[in-house]
C-alpha cells in the first residue's frame, strides 16, 4: 500500500454549539492534513501527483480562508466543529478521487493536540 500526505494551514474562525450553549466566536489557525492511499503506482511511478493533491486542497480550502465557518456553506447549516471539517474535506475529495484512490483521510487540528479526522474507504470499482 501506497500513502501520500498533504497538509496546508488556514486561518478561520468559529463559533460551536454544545448542549445548546454557543460559545463566543473565535479564531484558529486550522491545520489540514490529507492523506490518500492506493494498492499501485501508475506508469510514471507515482500514486497520484502532489501538486493536483494540493490542487485540489487548496480549492476545497478557499472558501474558509480568513472567513467564519459559521458564514460558509455548509457550515452555515450545520455546527462546524472539527469533525465536521475534517468530514467536509474528505467528502470533498470523495466527490472527484483521484484514480487509484481507495482511502482518504483528512485532519483538522484546530490547536495544538486537538486532531479530528475522518477515514473514508472507496469502491474498488474506482481503481483503474
């Protein structure tokens, strides 16, 4: 098995809700990581290129640069907690894998020590 890692660093604010509590809003400086994983290498010897990798981070990213997630769809409609960004992006990458592709993992760290992720396993009909 093949593994590669991108990671990129965001700075975005939020504000979650717990037990129907709001808390203040307030900023971070989101690390994300991205990992995708395959059984081969294609014909040049790679996985999958880097830089369409981080092509396609830095798309998904965008739009929560220097922005509240609270304002930013799909966060405008759900509690954007680190969970549920690290899902987004690896939804993101689900959406469109590159070929090859049966795992990805992201990671969001919102500080220090505090990591989510979210593993998504794809069909091995997407394999070429």
């Amino acid at each position: 098995m093949f593994r590669l890692q991108i990671e990129r660093t965001i700075s975005a604010a939020h504000a979650i809700e717990i037990d129907g509590e709001r808390e203040t809003v307030h900023g971070h400086d989101w690390r994300v990581r991205v990992c995708v994983e395959g059984p081969r290498l294609d014909g040049n010897g790679l996985l999958c290129d880097f830089h369409e990798l981080e092509r396609r981070l830095d798309g998904i990213l965008s739009p929560f640069a220097n922005a509240s997630l609270n304002d930013t769809p799909p966060f405008d409609r759900c509690n954007p907690t680190a969970e549920r960004f690290a899902e987004h992006v690896a939804m993101a990458f689900v959406a469109d894998p590159p070929a090859g592709i049966i795992r990805i993992q992201a990671s969001v760290t919102e500080a220090p020590g505090c990591e989510a992720t979210c593993t998504l396993e794809l069909q091995q009909a997407s394999l070429e």
